[in-house]
C-alpha cells in the first residue's frame, strides 16, 4: 500500500484496495485498472507464490463508479 500511496489515494477495506480518484480511469469507458493490477501483482509476486495471487477489478470510475476497487487474494 506504501507504494501505491504514492501515485494515488487508496483505502484497503478488508480484502478490497480503494482507489480514490483514479488519474487514469477519468474517461468514460477507459479503465486504467490493469496497470494498478499489474503493479500490484509485482510489487506482491515475490512475497507470495505468483500462482497464489489474485488480483482483480470489482467496479471502475471509467464506468461510473465512485472509486476504483480490485480484489485482492491469495
């Protein structure tokens, strides 16, 4: 999360990252999810078994939600 603070403002809420005003999610239909996904995914892999890892978006700003949500598992 320390990491991710310092591109955008996140909330962790249980399992689930909040992302608060996405920078790259701001056109409609345009998600920029993958790329939080993706950082996330390399930022964990090395501490956690890669094939143990799930990470995932649950809604979008692109598409009308109020924040940016993935789920993260393991």
């Amino acid at each position: 999360a320390p990491a991710l603070q310092a591109l955008v403002e996140i909330d962790l809420q249980g399992d689930q990252l909040h992302i608060r005003h996405s920078p790259l999610c701001a056109e409609e239909g345009h998600s920029g999810c993958s790329f939080y996904s993706g950082l996330l995914e390399g930022l964990l892999a090395p501490l956690i078994a890669p094939a143990g890892l799930s990470i995932f978006p649950v809604c979008c700003r692109s598409f009308g939600a109020d924040d940016c949500v993935l789920a993260v598992s393991e």
